[in-house]
C-alpha cells in the first residue's frame, strides 16, 4: 500500500474440466499442480492467480481463466 492507495489483483480461477473438481491448485510443498475444486481453505495448496502466473505456467491456460468474482456470487 502506497500514499493510501490500495491496488487490488485481479485473480482467477483456472477450469480445465467442466465440473466441480475441474480446477487447477499448485501444491508448493510438493511442487506440483493438480485437479480439484476452489475450496481454498486447506493453505497449503493454491487455487487462485493472476493473469501472468497462468500464462508462466502454460499460456494455453487463458481461455480457461475465470475471474474470481465470477465463481464466489
């Protein structure tokens, strides 16, 4: 936070599969992305993310990215 400016990032949800355990999560302990649902209570994998780090992790992911907001209404 700068000058009392606070810059929100907007993040995404990436659906790979068309059901409810078709999202991509990161694992960091382990390194590793699988398959499941956008239940973001378990910390210790990832389930949102930017823009950027979707395309770092395979450009061809985009299409699937879902703005947040879009799945938590």
């Amino acid at each position: 936070m700068s000058g009392g400016v606070k810059i929100l990032t907007q993040l995404y949800y990436v659906q790979l599969i068309n059901n409810d355990k078709g999202y991509l999560n990161y694992q960091p302990s382990f390194r590793e992305y699988f398959l499941h649902n956008v239940d973001d209570s378990d910390k210790d994998y990832k389930t949102k993310f930017t823009m950027q780090e979707i395309k770092n992790i395979d450009e061809r992911f985009v299409p699937f990215a879902i703005p947040v907001y879009e799945v938590e209404k």
